[in-house]
C-alpha cells in the first residue's frame, strides 16, 4: 500500500501538493482532477450554467488508476459544498458522516449531493470535498445565469 502523499483544504494547497487543478470535458460536462500517484477525481454537476434558485446535484467520484490499493475515508449521506458559490441543502440528511475502505486499481467511489443555487449571476467557485482522508478539497467555475 503506497501512503498518500497529499492533504489539502483547497485547490492552492492541493496544487503544491501535486494535485492538478480543474480541466473541463466538453464531451461529457465533467471536471477532473488529478490527485497524484494514479487517483483523479471527477466532478459533475447536473446544470451546466444554473439560475438562482435552481437545484442542481452535483456527484463527484474518485477512480484509482494506478496498481496500487489505498485507504480511503469518505462522506456518506451528503458532501461538503464550499467556495464562493451560495448554495442552501435540500432535504433531510441521514446520520452518517464517514466511512473506510480500500480502492483499488480500477475501482470507483462515488456520492452525490443536491443544492439549491442561491447566488446570484456571476461567476463563483465551488468546492466539493468527497473524500476526508486523503482529504482534497476540488474546486470548479460555475457560472451562473441572470434570471
């Protein structure tokens, strides 16, 4: 099992640390991020350019691609959204918080979470925090549309 070699609270730290930043997938709609040593991560979020008031889900899943295995705790029952993007919860929320496992080569995890977009037009950053540990917090544009 390698150790992981990255802790981050945001994309700076996470860039330091050899974690790529954002790179946008036309095709798909999605971002992906590098997280170093085969782990990247991929962010979609349902809207592609959302108004106020809209819900949008977003689900970020984490894929290991190199031939190791790692630990790995992650958020169960919702995600933890941040950055300059306002967005207020919908829904209740189970009782959980985390749980561990180990990835392997090949293997995907993965949660969505929905919001409802509460800032007005503009363009904002949101930050979406899957896993606690190794714990990088992947930050995305959005942009969002006048009503």
């Amino acid at each position: 099992m390698r150790a992981p070699l990255w802790t981050a609270a945001g994309l700076i730290i996470a860039t330091a640390c050899g974690i790529s930043g954002p790179s946008f997938n036309a095709d798909t709609g999605e971002w992906t991020v590098h997280l170093g040593d085969g782990m990247q991560q991929v962010v979609a979020i349902s809207v592609s350019r959302p108004l106020s008031g809209d819900t949008v889900v977003v689900t970020p899943r984490v894929v290991e691609q190199s031939g190791d295995s790692i630990r790995v705790t992650h958020r169960i029952c919702g995600l933890a959204l941040t950055g300059t993007l306002a967005t207020g919860p919908l829904g209740g929320r189970c009782l959980g918080y985390s749980g561990t496992r180990w990835i392997r080569r090949g293997d995907t995890l993965s949660e969505a979470d929905r919001a409802m977009v509460e800032s007005p037009a503009g363009t904002y950053t949101l930050g979406v925090q899957l896993l606690l540990d190794p714990e990088p917090i992947v930050e995305v544009p959005v942009t969002v549309g006048p009503r």
